[in-house]
C-alpha cells in the first residue's frame, strides 16, 4: 500500500516536472518572440519618424508651392491689366495720329 502511494507520487512528481519543463519551454519561446517584436517595434517606430519628419518637408513644401502659385497669379493679373491699359493707349494714339494725318491732310 506505501509503494502504491510512493508511485503515484513519484508519477505525480514527474509529471508536475513535465508540466514545469513545458512551461519553462513556453516561456523562453515568449521572451524571444517577445525580444523579436521589441525590435521589430523598435524598427517601425523609426520608420514611424522618418515618414513623419518626410510629411512636416512635404506639407512645407506645399505651402511655399501654394504661396507661390498666390504670387504668380497676382503677377499673371497685373501683368494682365497692365497689357489691357496698353492696348487702351495704343489704340488712343492710333486714332490720334488717324486724326493728325486727317488734319494735316485737309491742310
């Protein structure tokens, strides 16, 4: 009867080292898929960076691209009214000198 119990307990034990061997596994299994994750977050957080300081040049860029364009419209107008004034005044002087040459003709 004590050797049925000692057996027992003996495949109770070893079986509880098997357990512990099993999770002693599993858990070296985690720390390593857990050190590779680290460093795979790690890599994505500096990719992270990268794409942002990337977006903060793109988005500066575009600005001074649309504060450009701005200014070149500005300049496209001005220079768009300006060519209309001369066109206003050639067509004066035309008709002054269509005048003159009238008058000097009549002479």
């Amino acid at each position: 009867m004590e050797e049925i119990k000692n057996k027992e307990r003996a495949e109770l034990a070893e079986s509880r080292c098997r357990q512990i061997r099993l999770m002693d596994q599993n858990l070296k299994c985690l720390n390593a898929a857990e050190e590779k994750y680290s460093l795979k977050e790690d890599k994505y957080e500096e990719e992270i960076k990268i794409l942002t300081d990337k977006l903060k040049e793109a988005e500066t860029r575009a600005e001074f691209s649309e504060r450009l364009v701005a200014k070149l419209e500005k300049t496209i107008d001005d220079l768009e009214d300006k060519l209309k004034c001369t066109k206003e005044e050639h067509l004066c002087t035309q008709r002054m000198l269509g005048q003159t040459l009238l008058d000097l003709n009549e002479l």
